[in-house]
C-alpha cells in the first residue's frame, strides 16, 4: 500500500493498483490463491486493516528502541473491543516476536 508510486520501477517487478484497501486486500487474497497475504506497514495502515477486520492476526516485532515521537499503533481504533490469543512468542537477542490471532466476534 502507498499513496504514491515509486520514483522508478524494476523490469520484473508488478504493481497493482487499488481504489481503497478493502480492494486491494481482495485483489491480494485472489492473487494468493489459498497462500497467506502479509500486511506491512506503519501505524495508520495497521489500524485500518485491524478497523476494517481485514486480517486473521497480528504479528509484532518489539525491539528494544524507544522513539521520542510518531504514532501509536492501537489509537485511532473502533471502540469494538478485540480478543487476541497468542500463538507463538519468539525471543532474539534483537527483537520479541509475537504473533496473535485475532478472534471473530
């Protein structure tokens, strides 16, 4: 997802462009034929998809960096409260990765 194309394209590569995120997540999915699709970007991406219910569960990467500013992952949601159940938890020496799955109501 962006708002704007990239400044140059590779010979190989395919972009696909969607009027919203609901389509493009639908194109995503039909073009995944049954494999998964990822979903990757900052907060305000994350809070539509998980606004929108458009995916099954959340992964997290919590590195040990604390930045002065930005957005907040979970503001700007519905006040629908979520169930999250924790699928596997994976400690590094860089990183804590979690990943959740998102229960249906």
């Amino acid at each position: 997802m962006t708002h704007r194309p990239p400044a140059s394209l590779r010979e190989a590569s395919v972009y696909l462009y969607a009027p919203n995120l609901e389509v493009a997540i639908e194109t995503a999915t039909q073009a995944a034929a049954g494999r998964d699709v990822a979903v990757m970007g900052g907060a305000s991406l994350i809070q539509q998809v998980l606004s929108g219910n458009l995916v099954d569960s959340l992964q997290l990467h919590v590195a040990p960096v604390i930045f002065g500013s930005g957005l907040r992952l979970f503001e700007n949601l519905e006040e629908q409260p979520r169930n999250l159940t924790l699928s596997s938890a994976v400690a590094t020496a860089s990183a804590m990765h979690l990943l959740y799955t998102i229960e249906r109501s």
